[in-house]
C-alpha cells in the first residue's frame, strides 16, 4: 500500500462516521419534533347541548281580503240626482250613498194606487150582486146557474184586489230603492258615479264599493302535506298567527286561523287556508301581499345544532365532531329536523349535555386530541321556522 493511499482512507472513514453520527442526530430530532407535534392540541370553538323548549312555525304568503265586501248597484232604473259621499270616505250602516230620480217612480205608484181603487170598488160591486143572488136563490127567483156567476164575480175582483195592492207595494218598494243606502259599516273605495250618471239594474258597473276592513282575512295556499299538521296546532291551539308585512314588520293584531279548505286542488297539491286579523289602523288593505307565521308544533326538549357545525360525508349524511371530557374528538352521524333561525334541531346522534366543535371541526379525525375554546351564547329567541 503506498503512502499516498493511506491518508485517504483514513479520511474517508472519519467522513462516513461523521455523516452516519449526522444522520443518526436529524433522525432523533424529527422523531422528537413529530412528537411533539403530534402532542400539541388543535384549538377548535365548541358548544354544550343544551334543551330549549320553542315553538316551530310555518311561514306562508297570503292575501289580504276585505272582511265583507259589498257591490252598491241599483234596483231601479234613474237619473242620479245626488251623491252624498266621497272616495275613501268612512260610512256607517244605512247611510245614503245615492239618491235616484224619483219623479217617474212616483207617476207609476200613483197609478197603482188608481188601479188599486177600481179594484176595491169592484169587489165591493162583486159582494152586493152575490148578496142579492143569494136573497133571489132563496126565494127560488133565480137560477143556480146566475148565483154561481155572481160568485165567480166577487173571486175575481178579489183576485183583481190583491194583484192592485201588489203592484202598489212594489211601486213603494221601487221609491224606496231610488234611495241607496249601505248595507255595511265600512270604507267607499274609488270608481264612485258621479251625479248625472244613469243607474241602471242591468249595469255591468256597480255605483260604488264598500268594503269593512277593519277587520280583514288573509287568504294562504297552504301545502296538502302540511294540512294534518295544521289540524293538530288548531286543536292544540298553539297560539295566535303573526301576519309580517311586505316590508317584515309585525302586524300590531295577531291573527286567528278561521278554517282550511276541504278540497285540494289537484293541479297544484295545495289548499286554501284563511286566517282572521283585526285591523284597527288600516295597515293591511285588501289585495296586498304577506307572509303569515303559523305556529306549526311545540319541541319540549329540542337540541339546536349551529349550522355552521355540521359536516357532511360523501353520501351526503350529517355528522359532527364531539369532544369528550378528555379532550379527544369522534365525528358521529346525526339526524337532522327542522331549520331554526341558523341552526337545525338534532332529532337523533346527540344527548343534552354534550360537546360539540362549532369551529375548526374539519381538520379533526377521530382520536385526535383538541383544546377547546367556548363560544360566546346564543342570544336568539327560542323559536322556531321552516
């Protein structure tokens, strides 16, 4: 071996033990940094189940519509001599609305007060010919035959008297009709005639529309699956309706549900439904668009899960994350209810008292320990829709 050689080797040797001490030092050091980062918790925002009674609601669009509404037309026909109301104006039950010509409707009942009277005399002539067709009878001055006509006479002019006093009362009838008058306590809407317009019976137009709103119905198209649950909150009478303006503001009246339809359309699958609201300040008017919120069912002990805290497989299922009071994290699979607000009513998987991550939960796996943050209370009603 020549001397040149020897020193190589030699340093050769010296730089294999140093690299295998290195790698041997790196290798150490990663397994104890993997360690401690297997040790090292992840910080997650938990929440802690707790029961809530509340009420579960249903939110539908409705109608509004008049509690009555009432077309004025006319019986008889006439010139309109006055109008003693304006649009929008508030009028009481019998008030005149209108005031009909009455000049030829009292032409035609002074006529029939003129038959009426040939008709009275008539029948008084009728009476004393029979009354004397019975004295000759008695006698046997006359026949059989001319009492029976004399009879006959005194049913006619009987008959004659009560179709005269007939017409006379439809000719009063008819002067009184020449005063309209409202039938209902309510509001004149618009489109009113003015005076000299002619009323007539046949008229497709009615001379004015008085509606009573200050009570009114709103008209829903309630789902037919929906029906049997609506049905059992009446009966257990949940409480009243809220009716939400087209703006979202609450009516100051609460609602009442009146009755639900006994058909269901069959092009649509749904049924009408009418709830009763009081409407002392005239806020909802016939013909506007709300939303009505029917209390639908009551949860005695509901779990509310965040929304935000559900996580979903593959298959679409609902899990989430419980902590244990160890601080070790297991995702478990839930059934999920109704929506309330931003959260779902658990109805299966969780039990009161439990942990659940509302944050930070999907990087979680089952075993991994977690350092858990709570977070800050639900402040939200104990309320509930769908």
């Amino acid at each position: 071996m020549s001397r040149t050689y020897l020193p190589r080797l030699v340093l050769l040797s010296a730089a294999i033990a140093s690299v295998a001490v290195l790698a041997h030092w790196v290798a150490g050091a990663g397994s104890e940094g993997l360690e401690v980062a297997e040790e090292t918790p992840v910080e997650v925002e938990v929440s802690t189940l707790s029961p809530t009674r509340m009420t579960l609601y249903d939110e539908l669009p409705g109608r509004v519509a008049a509690y009555r509404r009432v077309e004025i037309r006319p019986q008889v026909g006439g010139l309109i001599i006055k109008r003693l109301v304006d649009e929008g104006a508030s009028v009481e039950q019998g008030q005149v609305l209108f005031q009909i010509d009455t000049a030829t409707l009292k032409a035609d009942l002074e006529t029939a007060e003129a038959g009426l009277k040939r008709a009275r005399a008539a029948e008084a002539h009728a009476k004393r010919g029979l009354e004397r067709a019975d004295a000759l009878l008695a006698k046997n001055v006359t026949s059989r035959e001319q009492n029976d006509n004399a009879r006959n006479e005194l049913a006619l002019a009987e008959a004659n008297l009560a179709e005269a006093q007939a017409i006379v009362d439809r000719r009063r009838l008819d002067l009184e009709f020449a005063t309209l008058r409202s039938p209902i306590r309510g509001y004149v809407g618009s489109g009113l005639v003015d005076v000299g317009g002619l009323a007539s019976p046949s008229s497709e137009r009615a001379l004015a529309v008085v509606q009573d709103v200050e009570r009114v119905y709103v008209d829903l198209r309630l789902p037919a699956a929906r029906l049997d649950a609506l049905q059992m909150a009446a009966a257990d009478d949940l409480g009243p309706v809220e009716i939400l303006t087209a703006g979202g503001s609450s009516h100051s009246q609460p609602g009442k549900l009146m009755f639900s339809d006994v058909s269901v359309d069959p092009g649509t699958g749904s049924a009408s439904v009418r709830i009763e609201v009081e409407n002392p300040d005239l806020t909802l008017l016939p013909g506007m668009y709300v939303r009505a919120r029917m209390p639908r069912r009551i949860l005695a002990d509901a779990l509310v899960v965040p929304g935000d805290a559900v996580l979903r497989t593959g298959a679409g299922n609902a899990q989430v994350v419980v902590i244990s009071p160890a601080g070790q994290a297991s995702r478990r699979d839930i059934r999920l209810g109704d929506a309330v607000g931003e959260g779902v009513v658990a109805t299966s998987g969780l039990k009161a008292g439990e942990v659940i991550a509302i944050r930070g939960q999907d990087r979680l796996q089952d075993g991994m320990t977690v350092r858990s943050v709570l977070a800050e209370e639900n402040t939200a009603p104990a309320t509930g829709k769908l």
